[in-house]
C-alpha cells in the first residue's frame, strides 16, 4: 500500500502492479517526460500525481524484473 491518494478506492500501486503492462508504463513515462508542467494548467495536478504513483511502482517492482 502506498501514501497516494485512492483512485475510486483503489490503491494506485495495486493497480498498476496488477493492471499495467510494462509496455503500457513505459509509453506513459515517455508521455510524462514529454509534457509540459505550466503551473496554470488544469492538468498540473494529474500529471505530478501520475509521475509520484509511477515513480513509487517502480522503486516497489523495477521494470527490469518482468
């Protein structure tokens, strides 16, 4: 279990664990690196909670290991 925030009461790191391929994360992490994080941008909030809930997915089950 993970600190994050619930995803409709789901852990988001169960969910990525049991529901996303490694494809899947790392077209997301491309996505992520390629975003622009402007601080009036209604999407600022989603996109840094998407990088903290993959970067924790990945400290708790590396990709290197599937």
């Amino acid at each position: 279990m993970s600190d994050l925030p619930k995803i409709f009461g789901h852990d988001p790191l169960v969910l990525l664990a049991e529901e996303a391929s490694p494809k899947l994360i790392y077209e997301w992490i491309d996505m992520l690196y390629e975003a622009e994080y402007n601080p009036g941008d209604r999407r600022l909030v989603w996109l840094i909670y998407t990088v903290a809930a993959i970067s924790e997915h990945i400290n708790t089950y590396p990709l290197n290991a599937e």
